[in-house]
C-alpha cells in the first residue's frame, strides 16, 4: 500500500512538471508567433528634409513591407494639414519573394515660415489600420535685399475658375471629335457643291461642240500621223453633242444604232434634219469606226473635209431642234420643280443622316474610351454622381462637435426629449441627409448626459442596429473594427450589409453601410452613411464621407 501511494505521489508530480512545461512551452510559442504576427507588416515614412523654404517642395516618401495578399490603402488627400499637398505620386512597387515592398511619395510645401509637425497619417493594410510616426518641420522665411530689389503695388485678386479648368480638360474629346467629324462632313458637301456650280457654269452644249472641234485643229494630230486620236476625238465631239441635245444614249451606241434612232426622231418630228446630212454623219462615223478598229489612215484632206462635215451637222442639228412648245415650257417648269422638292428633301436627309452619324461615332468613341456607364451616366445623369460631383460641404454638428465633409449640408431633425431623458440627457442632436429607404443616407448623431456615464460602444452598435431595424432595415449583417481618427479620437467601427423597400422603385434594395462610433467629453457620437451595394458611385463616396470625420475636441 505504501508502495501504491509512493508510485501515485511520483506519477502526479510528473504530471504537474510536464504540464507547467508545456504551459511555458505554449506561451513561448504563442509569444513568438504573436511577435511574428505583429512584424510581418511595416509601415514607415521620410522626409527628405527637415527644413525647406517657404514654397519649395518636401518630399514625403511612406513604404510599406507587407504580405502579397494584402491590400494597402494609402492616404489620400489633405491630410498632411498643416502642410498642403501638391501632388501624390504613383506607387512604386517590388517584389521580395512572397512580400511586397510599396513605396509611396507625397509633394509637400508650405506657404507660411514656422515650425510645423506633419501628422501621423493613416495606412489601411488588409483588415488592420497602421499609423506613421508624426515629423516636425521647419519653414524659413526667404531673405529678400530691399535695398536692391525695386518693390511694386499689390496686384488686386483674380478669381479662378478651377472647376471650369478641369471641366475642359475632362470634356475636350467631347468638343475635338465632333468638331472634326462636322469638318469632314463640311468638306464633302462643300466639295460637292463646288463640282455642281462648276457644271452649271459650264458652257451650253453647242459652245463646247464648236469649241472642242477648235481644240482638234490646235492639236496638230494630222501633222504628227495620229489618225486614231485625231478621228476618236471627232467622233466624240458629234456624239456628245447628240447625247446632250437629241438622243441622251449617243455615247455608248454603235454608229448604225445612232443613225437609226435619228431616222425615228426625224420622222416622229422631233428633229427637222434633211436626209443628206444625216447620211453625211454616217460616213464620218465609219471613217472614224475604221480608223479607231481598223487603223485606216485616210489622207489628210479627207480628215480635214470629215471635220467640216462634223461641224456642219453641229449647225444644222442646233437648227433642227424644235422651239418647245408653251404646253412643254409649263411641264418642264413643273418638272423643275419636282426635282427642286426632291433635291431639298434629299439635302434634308442627309443632313439629318449626318448629324445623326456625328452623334453615334461620338458616342461610340466615348463608349470605348470611358466605357459605356460613364457615358451613360453623363447624358442621362445620375443622382449619385451628381451628388459626388457637387461641391462638397465641411461643417461640425453637434455637441461636441463632429466635423465632416458632405456633398450637401445635414438637416438638422427635430427631436423633443421627454420629461425622462431630461433627466438623463442634456442634449440629443441628429443631422441627416436623404432616407434609409432611399438611394443614400447620412446621419450624424450627439448625445450629451448631465452626468458623467459609462458608456459601451459595443452596447450602442446593438441599439443602433435595431433603431435600424425598426426603420425597415431587415437581414442586418456586421462587423466590427476599432478605429482612430487622424486627430487621435478613437471609437468603433461598423460596417456591413442589409435590405430595405426602395421607395422610389419599390422593390427590394442590397445596401451596404458604414458607421463609426465614438465616447468623446461624457457624450456619445456616431455617423451612419447607409448606400446601394449596385450603385457603383456610391462606396467611393461613403468612404470619402467617413474619412473626413474628425472630432474636433478629441485629445
């Protein structure tokens, strides 16, 4: 028995060894991993220097050692306050086997002399949020010899219209490519109409006739024993004259073909031309068939007398042609007019068929430019969008004040304490924007107490979650974050997704939601902004609306 007791008294102390060493072993492990943890991500930032001149540019540089699969999230725009930024750089990356190296640079500058400190600025690493160490920096005065330098009147101040400036620079494809399409348009039609007026100013038919058998006789094709070409051009004085003023298919008919229907028009009436001089043409026109197929060469007096016979038939045919009669005048003045009306309403439609292809090659340019919802947005518009691209509107609510940029002001809600939260509550303010129902919300929420209470934020998300759901908000997801403003105030952040009754389309709406919340001087204060999780405007807007909120009293 004493043995028994011996060997269990020795086997429970070996157990109480081996288990204070694993306890050991396990906090030493936990130790290194959470030190492992807390080292896989680092976050520093530099100045290239510590004191500039009043207007000269300091450089800012903030790298970042992180994991591949993280996304970081710099800092973007005025928070170097009091320094002013003047322009952020791309971010320059390097890989190191499986971590990313992210070096980001800031142009800086400051048009006072003094002593500054540039804040620590805030780094969004995956789930976390990392600070930067704060940095002081000197501005000096620049000397300037008076005695030298000759001094001038103040010049008046001049209003910039930035917003035009960047307006122009966004929209100028808009103005160039339909400018230049309506100048190709304009080209062409001008072009068009020139070749027409320079037809209507050409001479009458007969004219050029008599004129291009002038030309024949200057060409000296005779002398050079260019027969072809001197009875090619012949022929083709005769026949165009005809084409234009007796039968309008003289140029593509053969010689008996044309003879033929000159014989009809004789006989019809409509051309009074005796047979001898018809029969004269013919033989012309064979001599010309024979010498253009055949390459015949008659002598030189024969070409010279054929060319008097083309000239006289010119005279006599002109001659040959009919007065029209009253009865034919008034019909081809109607006929005129016809082709007038004709004429007008083509040049209408093609106007409108240009015009209408201005539009679309414009729109289809800045579908492939921009992408088809940006041009959409644009012309149709947007409500979200519109409401980013107003000028935005930084005020402090409440008490103690909550500052923030929105795109238009908070309405202050009206809101009387009962006999009950008077006792409780010295204040209770809440500014708001737009409805939870609706297609974007924004509340800002102070509660002051007459005394001073403890107050758990993570108790105050749970009734905000069901002032929430008693508004109409339902299937409310959430997550939870510490959080610290740029100023120093910390408090918690929510953010997740619910559903609510669109009133305007009246269906149900997938929103999503941000909200921070904070115990600043004994009081309680929170910023709801409430979106829709399709509207592709509305996430960028909600995150420039809590990034900016600052509590202006927190220490």
């Amino acid at each position: 028995m004493a043995n028994y007791e011996l060997q269990h008294t020795i086997n429970t102390e070996r157990t109480i060894f081996f288990f204070k060493k694993f306890k050991r072993l396990f906090f030493i492990v936990f130790f290194i991993v959470f030190i492992g943890q807390q080292g896989y991500t680092q976050v520093s930032a530099t100045i290239d220097s510590t004191s500039i001149r009043i207007g000269s540019e300091l450089k800012y540089k903030m790298q970042v050692e992180t994991d591949s699969t993280q996304i970081v999230v710099f800092p973007e725009g005025q928070t170097f306050m009091p320094l002013e930024v003047i322009e952020s750089r791309k971010i320059d990356t390097s890989k190191n086997g499986n971590r990313f190296n992210l070096t980001k640079e800031y142009a800086l500058t400051q048009f006072d002399s003094g002593h500054y400190t540039i804040p620590r600025q805030k780094v969004l690493i995956g789930d976390r949020v990392f600070f930067t160490d704060s940095l002081k920096v000197e501005v000096r005065d620049v000397l300037v010899d008076t005695t030298k330098q000759k001094m001038y009147e103040i010049k008046p101040l001049v209003d910039v219209n930035a917003k035009s400036i960047i307006n122009w620079k966004k929209w100028i494809l808009w103005i160039i490519v339909p400018l230049l399409l309506l100048g190709l348009i304009a080209f062409l039609v001008f072009r068009r109409k020139k070749r027409k007026e320079a037809k209507a100013n050409e001479l009458p038919p007969y004219e050029r006739a008599i004129l291009a058998l002038q030309r024949i006789d200057e060409s000296h094709l005779l002398e050079q024993d260019s027969h072809k070409e001197y009875y090619s051009q012949l022929s083709d004085t005769a026949r165009k004259y005809i084409d234009e003023e007796v039968y309008d298919h003289a140029m593509e008919s053969t010689t008996d073909e044309l003879i033929a229907r000159l014989d009809e028009e004789i006989k019809s009436g409509s051309l009074n031309l005796d047979k001898q001089t018809v029969e004269e043409l013919k033989k012309v026109l064979k001599t010309a068939d024979m010498a253009k197929f055949a390459k015949s060469k008659p002598d030189v007096l024969t070409a010279r007398a054929d060319r008097n016979v083309i000239e006289n038939v010119i005279h006599k045919t002109k001659s040959a042609i009919p007065e029209p009669t009253e009865e034919e005048l008034l019909a081809d003045e109607e006929y005129r007019k016809e082709v007038a009306d004709k004429k007008r309403k083509k040049k209408i439609i093609l106007g409108s068929l240009a015009a209408f292809s201005v539009i679309v090659i414009t729109l289809i340019s800045f579908i492939v430019i921009k992408g088809y919802d940006v041009v959409k947005d644009s012309i149709l518009g947007h409500p979200t969008k519109e409401l980013a691209a107003s000028e935005w509107i930084t005020s402090a609510y409440g008490s103690p004040p909550v500052t923030i940029a929105t795109p238009k002001v908070l309405i202050r809600n009206a809101f009387q304490l009962t006999e009950e939260q008077k006792q409780i509550l010295k204040g209770n303010e809440t500014f708001v924007y737009g409805s939870l129902l609706g297609n974007f919300y924004i509340t800002v929420s102070t509660v002051t107490y007459n005394k001073e209470m403890k107050i758990d934020l993570e108790k105050a998300v749970e009734g905000s979650i069901g002032g929430m759901e008693a508004d109409g908000a339902k299937n409310i997801t959430f997550k939870t974050d510490e959080y610290e403003t740029l100023n120093g105030a910390k408090g918690l952040k929510v953010y997740g997704g619910l559903d609510v009754k669109n009133l305007i389309t009246n269906k149900t709406q997938k929103s999503e939601y941000l909200m921070l919340n904070f115990k600043e001087k004994g009081g309680f204060q929170q910023i709801l902004v409430v979106y829709s999780k399709e509207d592709r405007y509305a996430k960028d807007i909600a995150e420039r609306i809590i990034n900016s909120v600052e509590l202006k009293n927190a220490k």
